[in-house]
C-alpha cells in the first residue's frame, strides 16, 4: 500500500509537471496562474502546493526532468576516471543540441527558459534560481575542460574560467538563435559540426590560453 501511495503521489507530480510545461509554454510564466496548471492537471491546487512550493520550483523540476538523460555524459566528462573527457564532451555537447531539435518535451522547456521566462515580482526567486543554475553550469564545464587539459586533450594554458563561459555562451546562443528563428539551419543534421567548432575554439584559439 505504501509503495502504491508513493507511486501515485510520483504520477501526480508528473502530471502536474507536463501540464505547467503546457501552460508555461503557451502562456509564459508570469501569466500563467496555479489555478490554470491545476486545472489542466486536473488536480486541485493543494496539490500543486503539496509537490512544488512556487512556479519558480516548478520551472527547476522540468529542467531536471529534461536534463536526466544527460547526466551520465556530463558526468563522465568530469570523472577523473575517464580515458576521454573530451569525446564525452563532444557527446554530450552533440546530445543537447539533437535533443533540442528532435525532443518536442526539451524544445518547449528550451523555448519556456529563454522566451518565456519572465523574472518578474510575483515569480519570486526565480531569478535567483536561475543565477545558481547556471553558476553550476559553468562550474561543471570548467571541470570537463579541467579534466581534458589532464589528459593532454586541450591546451595546457587554457584559461578554464573564460573557456568555460565561451562554451555555454556558445550553447545557449545557438539555442537561443534556433528556437527564435528555426529557418535556414538543421540543428539535427548539423549537431556534430556545432560540436566540432566548440571543441576546435577550444584547441586552436590562442586568446583562450594565459599567458
């Protein structure tokens, strides 16, 4: 009985989380209500409360939930353990931008973080949310690239903290650029040669190295 309770409580969260992703993505953030969420979810709005404490906690989970399939790569990447950091960086760098292309679910929580994501009063922390989040993204990429400059795979001198920021500036302004005009590139089709011009910015520019 116990286990069927926490398996029910698991598929209302999940269905409270496809029907904000829904809402937030039709709607945006800031003028999409709990009641809405809860009514498409068709739960009440205790529920939501007793899953998710705001909207900003609710736009954390989706992006957990769509960035699961890529925690092994990114962690392989990271490992010390690992015989080729930079190959998982490449897969995993290869592995966003299909699933962007290819995920309906990743491109619309994409499309709800860089379009829709109003930091506004009644959104509460989710700026604040946001900063942290991306704060561990470059900290975890700063690693990757750590852990291939061990392997003599890039550049001993490679200035980590500002390579690091170049590759997920990199990600997100392909990203960005894709879901705002989709037109003229395949993201699918051309996600090894996007990989590719990161890795090779990597290995070839002399600006990202000390001196």
């Amino acid at each position: 009985m116990v286990r069927r309770t926490k398996e029910e409580a698991q598929e209302t969260r999940n269905q409270i989380l496809s029907a904000a992703e829904l809402c937030f993505y039709r709607k945006g953030l800031s003028r999409t209500s709990l009641a809405e969420i809860a009514t498409a979810a068709g739960v009440t709005r205790g529920a939501i409360y007793w899953h998710f404490q705001d909207k900003s906690e609710l736009v954390g989970a989706l992006l957990e939930r769509v960035n699961i399939p890529l925690q092994p790569l990114s962690e392989a990447s990271r490992s010390p353990n690992e015989p080729d950091p930079l190959g998982r960086l490449r897969d995993l760098l290869v592995t966003v931008f299909r699933r962007a292309a290819t995920d309906p679910e990743v491109r619309r929580v994409s499309e709800i973080l860089f379009h829709k994501c109003e930091y506004t009063e009644d959104l509460g922390n989710l700026r604040q949310w946001m900063q942290d989040f991306r704060r561990e993204y470059n900290h975890n990429i700063e690693l990757s690239l750590g852990n291939a400059v061990a392997k003599g795979q890039l550049p001993e001198k490679l200035d980590l903290v500002v390579a690091s920021r170049c590759v997920h500036a990199f990600i997100t302004g392909v990203l960005d650029q894709w879901l705002l005009v989709p037109v003229g590139l395949d993201l699918g089709a051309k996600a090894e040669t996007l990989a590719d011009g990161i890795l090779d910015m990597l290995r070839l520019s002399p600006a990202l190295q000390t001196a």
